[in-house]
C-alpha cells in the first residue's frame, strides 16, 4: 500500500515577494508562485516595507489561488498550511500569517509556522536523497548572513551572524555608490565578470581568528571612499570613471566579500567536522560565490559535498516553506492560532 501523499500550501510574505506553492511530500513541488515587487521599489534602492504590505495585501490571495490551481489541488487535497512567521519585515510577514490563519480555520487543517532563514537552507537539501551530516548551512541574502550547524532539518544550531551589514546589503549599497541597477547582487555580478578582482585591495574583515560572525560595513565605507576620497571630502569619481574602472571596482569588491564567505564557512566546517556545506539565500545565486565554495569543498581534506539551492529558489520563495513544513508536519510541530509575526529569529 502506497503512503499518503502529504500535500502543503507554503505562503511566503517575509520581505518583497508574495509567494505561494503546494509541495508534496516535502520535495515534490506541484506548483511555485511567485510575485516580485522589484520594480515597486527600483527607484527607492532598497525596500520601503509600507510599500512591500500594500503590495502583499493586493497580491496574496491571487497568489495563493494560482498556486492551488497551477498544482491542480483544492482545499481538501492539503493536509497543512504553513507560513513564514519570522524573521522579516513585521508589516510584511503579518499580511502572510494572517492569509495562512485564516485559511488553516476556514478549511480545518493544521498550521505550521516556518523560519524564513531555516527555510533558505531547505531549499538546498530539496532535491538531496543522501544529506550526509553534519553540515555547515550558509545563508547569504540581502537581510541575512548566517552560519549554521546543520544536524537535521529540525535541529539547527546558529554558529553566528553578521554584526552589522548582510552581505546582500552591501551589494546593494556597493551597486548604489556605482550608480549601478537595483537590485545590486545580479547588477555587480554582471559587471564584475568584465572587471580585475585583484585592482584594488578591499579590506577583508575577519573579525578575529575564530569568528564566525560577519562584518560588512567595513568594505562599503571602503568602496565609498575609493569613489568620493578618504572621509567623504573628495569629488564623487563614479560619473568620470570608465566603464573599466567601475568593473574592477565591482570585481574587487565582490572577490572581497566571498573569500570572508567562503574563509568562514572554511572554519566553521573544520570546528564541527562538517561533510556536507549547505548554501542557500539571494545571494547564493552568484556564480562566483558557488564556483569559490566548491573549490573548497574540493580540496578539504577530505572532500566536502557542496550543495546549493537551485536558482529559482534562492531568492524568497513558498516552496522553502512549504517543504521544510514537511518535516514539522512529520514532527506533529504545530502552532495555534495565536501565531504572531516576528521581526526577527
């Protein structure tokens, strides 16, 4: 006899992306819907969370209809609703939970609340029969820059975080100063590829020699100042400078940033014996950062499994959420419906 096919609807509303997707069986995605707002703030360089609420309000339920429909289910066919709850925008994960609580009353099924971060490093697992552990979980995005020690789905433990600027953020920031298109990651990526990563030595702050939390407000200012002169007293060089320059600025810049990635998660991976690194997160879309991780996986000693979360689900999805559900369901981990929205997590 055939085991019941889990069916959940995942609804994600943590920053800039209305999501929703119905994931059998915590792999098999049935439907992945996903509305960007990225156009509504392009103009802004970054997100304007009133901006981001509105948007989710008029898009969630469309959302949610096209994601049941695209998997050809309906309300009886789902066995849980889960929802991301934390950590985000509060303005905007409350517009999720609320759609995930009155569904989950409305059509009597269990509810399951979902950290947005843990959900990233689902994403990386999604397609992995064999997770060799214990793993080192990297999260790279434009809010979050964590380290985890992975000893389950279920079991994450945080070896640390960034201290003041995520990762995703500085990109966005860098790609700013060079008048360059939000959002910044995939803008300096592009323009990185034509640029010289060793044209200007960009400082790498390791934070000490066993850190594993991160720190990159250092090398914006840095950038900032190789534009606009030491202490911002100079005139601002971006509008002069060639299209050359402004690459190797992005290729010095970006080469910075991943070898404090990859040189941390290193020291993460030797401090707990890790098998496996997990990478997942906006940022993990860099070809750049992946190629960096998995020359490192390759010359551990021994060899690392590296893997990553497919591009599709790097950036803010509901299949994450729906997926690593899953497992809470499997776990009877339910919330009630006094669920609230956190900021952070």
């Amino acid at each position: 006899m055939q085991p019941k096919t889990i069916n959940i609807l995942g609804i994600e509303t943590s920053c800039d992306e209305t999501a929703a997707a119905v994931v059998a069986n915590g792999r098999e995605v049935k439907s992945s819907i996903i509305a960007s707002q990225t156009k509504l703030h392009e103009k802004y360089g970054g997100i304007v969370p009133e901006i981001a609420s509105r948007a989710h309000i008029e898009k969630i339920y469309p959302v949610i209809a096209e994601a049941m429909a695209q998997a050809g289910v309906n309300k009886d066919d789902i066995d849980a609703i889960a929802v991301a709850n934390q950590p985000g925008l509060t303005i905007a994960l409350v517009v999720g939970v609320t759609a995930a609580k009155t569904l989950a009353f409305a059509w009597e099924k269990p509810l399951i609340a979902i950290n947005h971060l843990h959900a990233h490093l689902q994403s990386a697992m999604l397609a992995e029969g064999d997770l060799q552990l214990p793993a080192v979980a990297l999260i790279v995005s434009g809010g979050h820059t964590c380290l985890y020690e992975c000893k389950s789905p279920l079991e994450l433990e945080l070896l640390g975080s960034t201290i003041d600027d995520a990762a995703g953020e500085a990109f966005d920031k860098v790609a700013n100063i060079l008048k360059l298109s939000y959002p910044g990651g995939p803008s300096i990526e592009r323009i990185a590829r034509n640029g010289n990563p060793n044209a200007i030595k960009f400082p790498r702050s390791m934070l000490g020699r066993d850190s594993l939390d991160f720190s990159f407000s250092g090398i914006k200012t840095a950038v900032l100042y190789h534009c606009h002169g030491q202490d911002m007293k100079g005139q601002n060089k971006v509008g002069s400078m060639t299209g050359q320059q402004i690459a190797d600025i992005a290729a010095s810049f970006q080469a910075a940033v991943i070898d404090v990635l990859v040189k941390k998660t290193q020291r993460a991976a030797k401090k707990i014996g890790a098998r496996t690194i997990l990478l997942g997160g906006g940022v993990a879309a860099n070809s750049t950062l992946r190629d960096a991780l998995q020359k490192m996986c390759d010359s551990g000693s021994p060899p690392r499994k590296l893997l990553v979360a497919p591009k599709p689900y790097c950036t803010d999805n509901a299949v994450m959420v729906a997926s690593l559900a899953y497992h809470k369901f499997k776990a009877g981990l339910f919330a009630d419906f006094s669920l609230e929205p956190k900021a952070t997590g």
